[in-house]
C-alpha cells in the first residue's frame, strides 16, 4: 500500500523533524538559536528537546547547548549506506524540470572528463536535445562546475587537452581555467552558452557529499531564450535551492547547503 504525499499525517513529527534540521545545520546550538532557526517558541522547543533527549536523537552538552544524539547518528549512517546518491538526484531533477518546465541534467566527473548520465526533456524546449554520454568541459556548465570545485590536478590535464583543440596554448589554457574556478565559485554555480548547440544555454549548481566533495553537477538547460541568467533569475534560485536540498539529503556539511 502507497502512502500519498497528500495523506494526513502527524504535525508533531515535521515539527520535530525541523529542529533537527536546526540542529544539523550548526552544533552544537542554544535553545534561542533553534527556536530561531526554526521560527518557533523557545517553550515549543524545549518541550520537543526534552522528548528527542529522552529517546537518545538529542543530548545536551555544555550549559544550555544542544546537538544531534547518538540515536540520530546512528538512524543516519544506517540510512547513508542504503541511499542511492544517484536516484535521490534524479528524483529531484524530474520535479525541477517540472517547475522550471527546462530540460534538467546530471553530470559526473570521469577520468576523461564531464559526462551527462541523465537528462529529463523540458517543455520549453528546442530542435534539439542532450544525450547521455561526454560532453565539453569548456562550454557546459557541469564542465566548469566541476573546474570550479575539483582540485586542478584532477581536472586541468583534460581541460587542456580540449584547449588545445581550440588552438589554446597551455599557458592560455591554465589562465582560462583558473578564472572559471575563480568565477563558478563566486557565484556559486556556473553560466554558459553551449557551443555544441548553438543557440542553447545551460546553468549548473554542484551537489555536494557528506565526505564535502562535489559528486554531481546538477544543470538546468534550454534555448538561451527560455533561460534567465540574471542575479535575480527565479529559475537559478530554482536550480541552486534543488542542489543544496539534495547536498543536505546526502549528507553534506551545513555550509554547502544551510545559506542563511
């Protein structure tokens, strides 16, 4: 038997799901600063504390600080070793294609390179579509998320080698590479024009894993039409807030999804 998403469930227990997230986000923490984080009464908190303290998921430590329990460390590695990274982004590429109505994609980082190991067609979209399999470093946004946040060893030799079939030299090559770094992680995710489809444009977040290495280029893709890429754009913030959701799920540190 399915349980909807819309079924009626237990308040209490998202309630309490969101102190601890609270928590997750930064620990140890005061009674004040949860009831902060989660917009809630210090009572409200403290009664639920005391419920989580009592079951092992929260314990107390210091005066009047709070952090994540033996019992919850225990539920959350027990939960690590049977996710499937993979399928928890999939799950929320096809509901940001949904909202964004974009072509959405997933990409790895290989040994040779950036390759595309999903993509969900969009509505808005053009003549053309992606395909699983290599695609440039250079010109894909997932190229240059992973220029940004892999290590230059790892990344720079195929980087240019691909330059080097542009007729960049390399010494260019390196320079380019270090201001896309430079560039993705001031920003936070990466903007470019996809030189394999005219015409196509494609913006990429990074997915983080609980060891803090980005495992995934999470990539919203369509005509350069469709896509806003301004600071403003609704469709990054889209993008941005679906790759931190999906970091938080797998574990990541809080500062690679928890921005306040």
């Amino acid at each position: 038997m399915s349980v909807s998403n819309k079924s009626r469930g237990i308040q209490s227990i998202e309630i309490g799901y969101r102190i601890l997230v609270a928590l997750q986000a930064g620990q140890p923490a005061s009674l004040k600063a949860i009831a902060e984080r989660t917009e809630m009464t210090s009572s409200a908190v403290h009664n639920y504390l005391a419920s989580f303290m009592r079951i092992g998921m929260v314990e107390a430590v210091g005066r009047g600080q709070y952090q994540l329990g033996p019992s919850t460390a225990s539920l959350g590695l027990s939960a690590l070793r049977h996710t499937n990274s993979f399928e928890v982004v999939r799950a929320e590429a096809v509901v940001l294609s949904e909202r964004t109505e974009l072509g959405v994609a997933i990409l790895t980082w290989t040994h040779g390179g950036t390759s595309i190991v999903y993509f969900k067609e969009g509505k808005r979209r053009g003549p053309f579509d992606l395909r699983n399999g290599p695609v440039s470093i250079l010109h894909t946004g997932g190229g240059n998320v992973f220029v940004g946040y892999l290590e230059a060893a790892a990344t720079l030799p195929a980087f240019i080698e691909e330059a080097a079939v542009e007729g960049l030299s390399a010494r260019k090559a390196r320079e380019l590479h270090s201001r896309i770094a430079s560039s993705v992680r001031a920003a936070g995710y990466a903007v470019t024009e996809l030189s394999e489809l005219p015409g196509y444009k494609s913006v990429s977040a990074p997915v983080w894993s609980s060891e803090d290495q980005v495992i995934y280029a999470l990539t919203i893709t369509g005509p350069t039409g469709a896509i806003d890429a301004s600071a403003k754009s609704k469709q990054i913030a889209e993008l941005v807030a679906t790759a931190r959701k999906v970091s938080r799920q797998l574990g990541a540190p809080p500062g690679r999804w928890d921005c306040r």
